[in-house]
C-alpha cells in the first residue's frame, strides 16, 4: 500500500471526478490553507454547521439519534462554545476508487487552536460530501472559517481493488450530501 503522490489526486480528479470541485494547488494567502498538496488534498468546510445544544435536555444516542442534539448555523464561519462540538461538511465531493482508502488528518492551524477535527476513513467505493467533526477542547469559544481549509485527506492505493466496496454492500452513508447524523 503505498501514499499517492499530487500527480496522481490530479489525474483521477480530472479522469473520474475524484474530487468536486477540485483545487489544483495550495490557496493560502489570507485563508486557512485547500488544494493539492504534495502527498493529499486539503478540503474546505463549507457554510453548513450544525453545533451541539443541551437547550431541549436531548440525551446523545448513536442508535436513536435526536435532532433536538442540535442548532443549525449556516454562516460564513461557526462559533462553537468552549468544550463543545459541532458538525459541518466538505465543499468537495468524494468518489473513491474501489482500490483506495483515504484517512483525514486536521489542520495544524485548527490543532494549534485545540480543535480537533475527526472523520472515519473513506473506504473503497464510498461517495459524498464528507460529514466533518469539530471539537472545541478548550475553555473559550473557537471560531471556524467556512470555505476555507479544514482537514487534509491522504489517499493509501492497495495492491488490488478489494473483493467488496462500500458500494457494493450500500453502506448506509453512500452518496451523503449535507451534514449527514448518525445513522443505525
């Protein structure tokens, strides 16, 4: 398994629709970091959040998720509060190939900042605009910029395209657009 290079993210972006839309360098200037990398794609959040409330007492299950965990923020940045967390998505769009695996790392920028950001590996075959985690693990409110760079996606090829893709077994955040909640 080996970590594929710019020239590769940009072929099978441009081949297959990889990534929607595409950036095909580093935007930096004024912004938190997107684009191409050397050896990854750096994505943006977009303007939809979602961040986490206790205003309705809801009890946070991942089997009976409630709506009511959550306030909707659209905007051109977020502020989640001290100690909390918030949901958002990529402006980019995914479509894996069945022979890839891709891991998302957060930004040092955010890090630096005590926001850390989570996603699963996007397994083989899978497609969607990604559902981004942000945690505030600090004492103050932290701010988040929509539109610019959030998160930094490494694409591992294995020696072969595996036997079944997320695709094939439809796994149930296939084709996810919008902040997607937890599904049983």
């Amino acid at each position: 398994m080996a970590i594929m290079s710019d020239k590769w993210i940009r072929e099978q972006s441009q081949a297959t629709g990889m990534i929607e839309p595409f950036v095909d360098r580093q935007h930096r200037e004024g912004t938190i970091s997107y684009g191409l990398s050397s050896y990854g794609y750096d994505a943006r959040v977009s303007s939809e959040f979602k961040i986490f409330t206790n205003v309705d007492s809801a009890i946070v299950d991942p089997k009976n998720f409630s709506s009511k965990s959550l306030v909707d923020r659209p905007g051109d940045e977020c502020i989640i509060p001290p100690n909390s967390f918030a949901l958002a998505r990529t402006v980019e769009y995914f479509r894996i190939p069945k022979d890839v695996l891709v891991v998302c790392l957060g930004k040092s920028t955010y890090a630096r900042c005590g926001i850390i950001v989570n996603v699963t590996p996007l397994e083989p075959g899978w497609e969607g605009h990604v559902t981004l985690e942000f945690s505030n693990t600090t004492p103050l409110p932290a701010r988040i910029y929509a539109n610019e760079g959030a998160c930094q996606f490494l694409f591992f090829q294995g020696n072969e395209p595996c036997e079944v893709s997320y695709a094939d077994r439809k796994g149930k955040y296939m084709g996810q657009t919008g902040v997607t909640l937890p599904k049983l």
